[in-house]
C-alpha cells in the first residue's frame, strides 16, 4: 500500500485528473439524491476494533433515515434527530432528554446521511481514487487530512449514483479489548435498503411533534409528550 500511494504521489498530474473524476463521481452522487424529494434508508453501523479486515466487530447499530422535501429524520436505538430547513432537534428515549437547536451547520444533512460531508472530505484529501471493484459498483477512496478521519471509501452503485457503503478509517488509537494494544477503528455504513417512494407516518417530520411555540414570545416548550424530558432550547446561543 504505501508503495501504491508513493507512485500516486510522484504523479500529480494523474492524481488531478483522478481528483477531477472523483469530484464529478460526488456531484453526480449529490444530484441523486436531491432529486429524490422523499426517500426512506435502511442503514447499519458497524464499528471494528482495527482498520484491516478480519478486525474483532465491537458495536453494530440499525438506524432509519427518512427525508421529505428539506426536512430529514433520523433514528437510531433510542435517538431520533429531526432536521428541518431551520431547527436540529434531538430527542433521547432513554436518557430522556429533548434539545432544539438553529441549523448551524448546512453540512449536518450530509454528514448524518454518508458519515462525513463528502466535498469537505475531497478539499482535504492528499490522494484520492476512483476504481470499479466490481461490475456496476464504483468505488472512491481519500486518504484525508483531517483530524478525526485519515481515510474514506465510498462505494455506489455506477449507474444511479445512489450509496451502497462508506468505510471510514479513523486515526486515533484507543483501546478496545482488554489486554488488547490501542487500535484505530473502522466504521462501515451499510445501505441495506433504499426506497424511493415510501409511505411516512403524517407527523413523523413535524417540529409541533416535539415542541410548541409561544405566538407571543417566540420561545419554545416541549410538547405533552416530551414534558417529564429534560429540555434544552439552544436557539438563542449565538
């Protein structure tokens, strides 16, 4: 691998035009999606303690995504997040906690959806390669500078663009097995399954489902079925 990356290295010229490519291949992955005006994913999160394959599974978690229009929810275990053009709200079934915030970040769609924000990614890379491992499956692999991440893959489908995995590789060391050294973990994303046209229960993307707004003041409160939950309004934190 290292010799790999060392010949990519000594030739920029292929590298910016392999850079070029994969920019298009994330354009066009954007663009599907944002044609898709309501989508429903099935994804697993599958977390190892180590980068190569064969490392020891050490947490699995299913999550539902859900989007209508700009507004996207966001399940997983007892977590959901509702994002909306406007507001980021988080509710914990188990802790019991509910926080609304201001949308701070225009990328926490992206990141919630792939993992990371992809462009952000790219911007970052040092090298970058687009391969087809296998027929109609296209593959991008970064190898970024970023302090969380220090490298990426993103594997689609070549034809409609839509996600199939991301694996991120992550570049602090930690321990995860007793008596165990420190090992990076590697996070795979699954799309078990996307649809296109799903049916959603009528309030699933509804803010009026976790809070309610003074007419007068403007504030938020949690609504009745949120009221024993600890609550947090973060919107007026500048």
């Amino acid at each position: 691998m290292k010799n790999i990356l060392l010949a990519i290295c000594l030739l920029p010229c292929l590298l910016s035009a392999q850079k070029e490519a994969v920019r298009q291949e994330i354009a066009a992955i954007g663009q599907a999606y944002s044609d898709l005006s309501e989508m429903r994913s099935e994804i697993e999160y599958i977390m190892y303690a180590g980068h190569r394959p064969g490392a020891k599974e050490i947490d699995r978690e299913k999550a539902v995504m859900s989007r209508s229009g700009d507004a996207y929810h966001f399940k997983i275990g007892p977590i959901e997040t509702l994002l909306t053009k406007d507001y980021n709200i988080a509710a914990d079934h188990e802790d019991k906690t509910l926080t609304i915030d201001k949308i701070r970040n225009p990328s926490m769609r992206t990141e919630q959806q792939f993992g990371l924000d992809m462009v952000t990614a790219l911007n970052a890379c040092d090298t970058v390669w687009l391969s087809e491992p296998a027929a109609g499956t296209k593959k991008i692999s970064l190898v970024i500078a970023l302090p969380d991440l220090e490298k990426a893959e993103l594997w689609f489908d070549a034809k409609t663009h839509l996600m199939q995995k991301v694996v991120l590789y992550y570049r602090e060391a930690e321990i995860w097995e007793e008596n165990k050294p420190a090992a990076k973990a590697r996070m795979e994303i699954l799309y078990r399954r996307q649809e296109k046209s799903p049916t959603f229960a009528k309030d699933l993307f509804s803010v009026t489902r976790f809070v309610r707004r003074n007419a007068v003041t403007g504030s938020f409160s949690p609504a009745p079925y949120f009221q024993q939950y600890t609550y947090t309004d973060q919107t007026n934190i500048q």
